[in-house]
C-alpha cells in the first residue's frame, strides 16, 4: 500500500464531493494518482477520517514489551496500590504492596505462549497490540492485500462483527496442528485442551476470534514479514456469523489477495482450522 502525502490527501479532497473523502475515492486515487474520476464515483458511503491511518491498527511488540504493557496495565486497575520500582530490572517494575506478584504473573503468561510457539517451531513475535475500530469491510483492504478488495461481502449481513478494541493479544501465525478436519466442537475441544496443556490464564484460547481481529492480524503479520498466513492456503475459523448461521473464516491468501468465506459448523473441512488466541483488554 502506498504511502499518502498531504499534497495527495488535498486533491483526494478536491476531487471528492464537497471535500467528503470517500473509501472508494481513495482506494482509486491511491492505484491511479493521475485519474480523473466521474462525478458518480465521489457519491460513495462515507467513511470516518481515520480511513487514511487504516494499516496502523496492530503493532508486533517484544517480549519484554508485551510484560510491561500487562504490568502497566495492572497498574491502572490498581490505583490504591502503591507500586515500587525494582531497579537493573528490564521489565522496569513491580511488586504491588498487597503482597501479589504482578511482574511474575505477567512473565509467566509471555512464557506460556513463547513456549506453544517454541512447540510450533516459531521463533516471530507472540504479541500484538491491536487498537480499537478495525473493520472487516472499512478497513480490512485497505490494510493489505484482499482479495477482490473484498467488495463482494459488503452487503453480508453478519453477527459478531465487531471492531477491534484496544487490546493485547497473543497470537502465533501458526493453525493449531491438528485442528483441520474437526467440526466446530471438536475445535472448541481441542482449544480447550491446548489451554489446559500450557496452562495458559483462564480468559486466553476462549474464543476464534472475530474477522475482523484476524484479518487486522493477518494483515500486519503480512506487512511485517511478508508472509501469508494461514501457510498452505488453508483457512482459519471465526467467531463472526454470517445471517444465514454459516461461520466466517480468513484464508487462501494467495497473489490475489486474502479471503473470507464461510462454511458450516457441522462440517469437518480438511482446510479449515483455526489460531490460538489469547485476548487482555486495555483501558484508554
């Protein structure tokens, strides 16, 4: 995706019907700079200004970041609690007076999912902090490569769709192995036992995911390494719901672009599986 100077925004605005900067006015401007569009293309949905800041929604951090980042935010729902600060510690912290440990806890939830990727034999980042308002059909493809810009679902009725919050979120652009070829309970199963075998916190591999969560992780995954996940062209299962009661997954991210489709949780679907996740909401 390239990049939008401000001189390019001006004649996106220009160009727009009364300065109304459209997704599809920018999505053109941005393949074409030097087309002239027809006034009907400027009388497009509107979408909100952060459309522009769109491949800016997830952020791979380190380790250690990933520790701070669940420490800091202990601290934040720990306003009587006075924290000290431990000096030569590289996490930079702390011990809260009420005798609980909260560096630890939070060092043995990082090592927990370094260790499943250790497993899977992943060295990449494990976590990801994902900033709220992500969209499957505003921002997904602006945010890489989709494939039909994935203008073929934007009049999907779905359930489960919403945006992203600001969270952490511990993922590995790995399908679980063995995951393929199970229905929707036998995966809830099988989640439910990696959850217990790596002693992952209680709230960590509840959930698939919604679409939009994994097209943003997917999408920056991609746009850090270059590196197309699900791997083999297989797909991964969601939480979101099409109307109709068919689930959505993300995958088959080939040259043209990645892919959201459905299928049925009776199914067992030999290139259908899913990723672990482990979610921690963040206050602002």
């Amino acid at each position: 995706m390239s990049k939008i100077t401000l001189g390019q925004l001006d004649k996106v605005i220009q160009l727009s019907n009364k300065g109304v900067i459209t997704r599809k006015l920018l999505q053109l401007f941005i393949e074409n700079p030097k087309a002239v569009l027809p006034p009907e293309t400027r009388e497009q949905l509107v979408v909100e200004p952060s459309i522009v800041e769109s491949t800016s929604f997830v952020e791979a951090i380190s380790d250690t970041e990933a520790v701070e980042l669940l420490v800091k935010q202990v601290k934040n729902k720990s306003l009587n609690s006075e924290l000290l600060v431990t000096s030569g510690n590289p996490y930079r912290s702390l011990v809260i007076q009420d005798g609980g440990k909260v560096v630890e806890e939070a060092k043995a939830k990082v090592a927990a999912w370094r260790q499943y990727a250790n497993d899977r034999g992943y060295t990449g980042r494990v976590a990801w902090k994902v900033k709220e308002g992500f969209t499957l059909k505003t921002h997904a493809s602006l945010a890489g490569p989709c494939h039909d810009n994935l203008q073929y679902l934007q009049n999907w009725q779905l359930r489960n769709d919403e945006p992203t919050q600001n969270s952490l979120v511990f993922w590995i652009p790995r399908l679980v192995e063995n995951s393929t070829s199970k229905n929707i309970k036998q995966m809830e199963a099988h989640r439910a036992e990696l959850q217990k075998r790596y002693n992952f916190p209680e709230r960590h591999c509840t959930e698939f995911g919604s679409i939009a969560l994994l097209f943003a992780l997917i999408l920056a995954h991609f746009k850090r390494t270059g590196e197309r996940v699900p791997l083999k062209d297989y797909y991964a299962a969601s939480d979101t719901l099409h109307a109709n009661g068919s689930r959505l997954y993300a995958g088959y991210f080939d040259e043209s672009g990645l892919y959201c489709g459905d299928w049925w949780d009776d199914d067992r679907d030999g290139s259908v599986g899913f990723f672990l996740l482990g979610v921690e909401t963040l206050g602002h």
